[in-house]
C-alpha cells in the first residue's frame, strides 16, 4: 500500500527561467529554493533545471496561477504541441505562462531535446508531423525499430560518422557536488544538455 501526499494546483503555471554561468551558484541556488520555496519574494511550487553547456545553466520556476494576467507574467499560455519547442524557450524567455496539462507534459512533445533525432525539431519537418505523433512514446517505438533494423547505424557508416552511443541515465547526485559531476562529466562524457531535478 502506497500513502502519497497530494498539493492543490492552479489552472496555470507561471515559469521563470533564470540563466547561471556558475555551478557553485547553481547549486547553492536550488539548495536555497529547495528550503525556502520562493525566489526573489516569489513562492517557487515547481523546480527543474537544464545544464546546456558549460557555463549555460538555467533553472525553471514554477508558481501556479489562477490566470495568466496574475502578476508579471505573459497574458497568453505558450503551447510547445505546435511549431514551438520548449526546451529552446529557456534561452529565448525570461518568464512564460502554460496550463498546468501543459506543465505536466512540457518535455514530452520533444522527448526532451531527442526529438531531433528524428527531424521534428526541423520547422519544415515539423508542419508535416502529425501533432497526434509528437510524444515520447511515438519516439520510442521509433528508437525501437532503429535498434532492429539498425537504420542509424547503417546511415553513419555510409557517410563515414563513428557509432553513437545512444543512453539515457538517471544518476542522483547530492546537490553540494553538482560542480564536480557536471565537470567531470564534460571531461569523460561530453553529452549535453543534461536535465536538472533537484
């Protein structure tokens, strides 16, 4: 038997997305979050973070709304289902708004960032994917039938690329180190972006 605490939710989600260069601060930064609740005098209801690269860091705070007009945030829910892709939104905007269905699905419609693989992030291949096939299931089964038939494989061989690795991984990693592993991960892994949950 299982015992779960729920929390009440809001209609919307208002997000910041908030750029450090520096894992030190980062990493005080999600531990100070992570006690408080809040940022900036803004109570914080949801946390995550994407490490693009060295020194392009960004955490996402999540407030709940009753509606998009609460406070300082856009007037208009985003909707990452279309043409737009959420991962790219970090970069591009400093706040944004979606519904909290949308909140709970945000990575799903490009399986993170992996949906490139597959050409959906491409503007042009994307107007033709059905939006009905744009989730990380669809992409699955696709990633499935590659390791079957080998088609990836097969494509780099012909155009002289080596073997990829293809792997997904969840470490823990307390929140003091989170320096050290993402360095050390750059030294000996090198794959990036890498998603933050504190």
């Amino acid at each position: 038997r299982v015992c779960i605490e729920l929390e009440p939710i809001a209609p919307y989600v208002g997000l910041r997305h908030v750029r450090f260069a520096d894992t030190d601060l980062l990493a005080k930064s999600i531990a100070e979050i992570t006690d408080s609740r809040q940022w900036d005098g803004i109570r914080v209801d949801g946390l995550d973070g994407v490490a693009f690269q060295p020194g392009d860091y960004y955490l996402t705070l999540a407030t709940w709304l009753e509606s998009p007009a609460d406070g300082a945030w856009p007037r208009h829910a985003s909707d990452y289902t279309g043409q737009q892709v959420y991962y790219r939104s970090l970069h591009e905007r400093e706040t944004d708004v979606l519904t909290a269905y949308d909140y709970l699905w945000r990575w799903d419609t490009d399986w993170f960032w992996c949906s490139g693989a597959f050409g959906a992030q491409n503007p042009r291949i994307r107007r033709m994917w059905p939006r009905r096939w744009r989730r990380s299931d669809v992409y699955y089964k696709l990633v499935t039938l590659d390791r079957r038939f080998e088609i990836m494989d097969r494509l780099d061989r012909r155009a002289g690329r080596p073997r990829r690795e293809r792997v997904i991984q969840d470490v823990e990693i307390p929140v003091e180190r989170l320096g050290e592993f993402l360095d050390r991960f750059d030294t000996e892994v090198g794959m990036r972006p890498v998603w933050l949950c504190p």
